[in-house]
C-alpha cells in the first residue's frame, strides 16, 4: 500500500527541527529509524501532513560520559548501543535487553530514542530504561526540559512528550560493576515480548545491596517490579531467596490480553521469568 501524500522536511540541527515541528503542528510525525512509523504509514494507519527526518542531524547520535551518568543520542541506533563500551561498562542492562531486539537489519536502522518515543508497552528498551532510573531530555519552542523515565511513559504509546517536543537525549546515571539481565519470552525469534523482565543487581560476597526490577508488557506502560526489589536488598542471592522475591513480580500489574495469552498466564510468566532473570544477574 502507497502512504498519504506529505510534506517531507530534513533539518540538520535540533533547533531546526523544533522550528519544523511547531510550524506543521499538530499532524505532523518524527522520523527516526523508522521502522515503527514507515510500516503505519504504508498501511495509512497514520496520515502525517509533514514528516520530519531526524537522520542528518549529527548532535543527535552517540555516547558520551557527564559526571556520574551516561548520555545517549536519541538517534543512537540498537547496534551502536549494543557496541559501546561505555555501555557495556555503566548501563549493561541496556545492552542485555539491546541484543534481543529484532533483527541484526532492524538494529542498523532502529534507534533507542526512537524505540523510547514510541513507547510500544512490548518493546524491549522501555522496561531496562525504566529499571536504570534515565531522565529523557527532551526540546521543545521553550528550550530543553527533563523528565524522569517514571514520568515519561503515561499509557499506551502515549509519552510525557508535548506535540511540539523531540527526545534529544537519554540519560542513564552509572550503573558501574552491576549485573544485568534481561529475560524475554516470546512465541518466535525476533517477535515482540508476551513478557521479559529487566532486573541489574549490585552485589557484594553474595548478598544483594542494592535491585532494580522492570516488566515488559504487563500494562500499557513498563512496570517497576518495587515488591521484588525490596524483597531481594540484603538479603543472599539463594535459590529460596530468589524465589520469594520473584512471587511479588505480579503485583499491581495490569497484562494486556491478547490472542497470545490471558492475564494470569502472563502474571504466571512475569513470576518465573523474574527468578530467572534475578539468577542470573546474580550469578546464582
């Protein structure tokens, strides 16, 4: 199927792009990677009068270190991150969860501030984005403003983001010698989560000081898992230990139902990915 006609911009600085957004208004669409929005418009699911290409705009891209966090381009692709070493070093987690998106294609075109913005409930980056405590810094005709990923995500693909605000940045405070893992569950390889889990872990001579805990797909928006952080914070990282903290992943969730699961099937899910997600954090 052939897209709607539109008016097709390409600024190549930020502030350019803030000036096209406010002038198309309300119906206009960013473009990032595009592998969300292009397969919507071919199916006119989305009617854009103006698209706005965020791909020539270099300050946008990238890793950087700021003091004690982690700066991220929005337009960073999937197979950037996944090959920082200062990702790998301060936000291991984010490349956990980074390698089990799509494909090896998808990762050369897609970017994680595309993925943030989007904000799809079963994509992979919003929960480990969530579990790491990131401020998304977004620009808007106002200047720059930030927000907490807490307060970013409202509902089903629906942001903190105003119509004529763009994602900039993703910043990630350090997460420096935590374990992370990320667990996902899905009916075929490269499909979306039914669930995952996003759990990084500070430890010390076996005991878990310090948790973080996010779900995939278990509401309209990702999840903090607060019962299973505050079970598994000093206590040994043991089979038993794991486990109790794991019974409390469900708690105060909401689970999409779907052709793929129902609602306690997919709390069933949460729960037994989470110890396994948490064991293998924690090396136990």
């Amino acid at each position: 199927m052939i897209p709607a006609p539109f008016d097709y911009v390409r600024p190549s600085t930020v502030d350019e792009a803030v000036q096209a957004l406010a002038a198309a208004g309300e119906d206009a669409k960013v473009l990032a990677g595009g592998q969300s929005l292009l397969p919507v418009l071919r199916m006119r699911l989305a009617a854009p009068t103006t698209l706005i290409d965020l791909g020539r705009v270099a300050e946008l891209r990238g890793v950087r270190e700021e003091g004690g966090e982690l700066v991220i381009g929005a337009m960073t692709t999937h197979y950037d991150v996944q090959r920082d070493a200062l990702v790998a070093s301060h936000a291991a987690l984010l490349k956990e969860a980074t390698d089990t998106v799509a494909d090896p294609q998808i990762r050369h075109r897609g970017t994680l501030g595309g993925a943030i913005a989007h904000a799809d409930p079963a994509g992979d980056l919003l929960a480990p984005v969530l579990a790491l405590d990131a401020s998304l810094v977004v620009a808007g005709p106002s200047g720059r403003r930030t927000v907490p990923a807490a307060e970013f995500f409202r509902d089903l693909f629906t942001t903190a983001l105003a119509p004529d605000e763009l994602l900039v940045e993703v910043r990630i405070p350090k997460h420096t010698g935590w374990r992370a893992h990320y667990e996902k569950f899905n009916r075929v390889a490269q499909a979306w989560s039914m669930v995952a889990v996003a759990v990084t872990v500070r430890t010390e001579a076996g005991v878990i000081e310090e948790a973080r805990v996010a779900l995939t797909n278990m509401g309209s928006t990702p999840v903090r898992a607060s019962g299973v952080e505050s079970a598994l914070v000093g206590v040994q990282a043991t089979a038993d230990s794991i486990a109790a903290a794991a019974s409390h992943a469900a708690e105060g969730t909401n689970p999409p139902v779907d052709s793929n699961a129902d609602v306690e099937y997919r709390r069933h899910l949460a729960k037994v990915l989470t110890g396994r997600a948490i064991a293998a954090a924690a090396g136990a």
